[in-house]
C-alpha cells in the first residue's frame, strides 16, 4: 500500500512564498503522475497542479504563473512552489498519486497553507 506524506504547509503573508513536498513510499514513484490539489472550506477539492511521468506539466489558471509542480524520482518527492500567495490560495494541499494503467489512485492526508495578513 502507497504512502504518501506532505510537509511544508503553514501561514504565511500575501505575496510571500511556500514549497509543499509530498514524499512517497512503498511504490514505484517514477511511473506514476503525481497532482496536487486543494480544498477550502465549503468548496469542492479542485485540481491545482499536475506533472507526469514524462515530467510534463499543466497547471490550473488560478495558479499559472505563481505556481511550479517538480518530481525527483530519486527521492520519490513532489514538490508544489508557490509563489506571490493570495487569500484565495488558503485551504488544505493534498498530494495524489494515480497510475492510469491499473487504476491505483492515492492521497495524502493535506497539509494546511493560510495566506493571511
């Protein structure tokens, strides 16, 4: 069974930085694509980030621009850098894991960001 464990969440001013990473074990990291995603209260959990296996990115609009998804596959982490935060960037950051192949789908348990003066 996969584990996945964020880190790097907090509170932090509007404009200033964070890096989430989310580390994986027992899997074969490098064949999956990872997504961040993000939930605020009283909100559905949406899509922020995504990078494959062939360290393809896309990015949600809302975070263009101010955001960066990386993978290291020897160290079987992700990374979220996001930069120039924003209110609207507060909520809970979960890491995800799917292999499309088999269906394997799995989460994290999220780490909070708080952008607030």
């Amino acid at each position: 069974q996969m584990q996945l464990v964020e880190s790097g969440g907090g509170l932090v001013q509007p404009g200033e930085s964070l890096t989430l990473s989310c580390a994986a074990s027992k899997m074969i990291f490098s064949i999956f694509t990872m997504n961040w995603y993000r939930q605020a209260p009283g909100t559905r959990r949406e899509l922020v980030a995504t990078i494959t296996r062939g360290a393809t990115t896309n990015y949600a609009d809302s975070v263009k621009d101010r955001f960066t998804i990386s993978r290291d596959n020897t160290k079987k982490t992700v990374y979220l850098q996001m930069n120039s935060l924003k209110p609207e960037d507060t909520a809970v950051y979960y890491c995800n894991a799917v292999l499309f192949a088999t269906g394997s789908n799995y989460w994290g348990q999220g780490t909070q960001v708080t952008v607030s003066s």
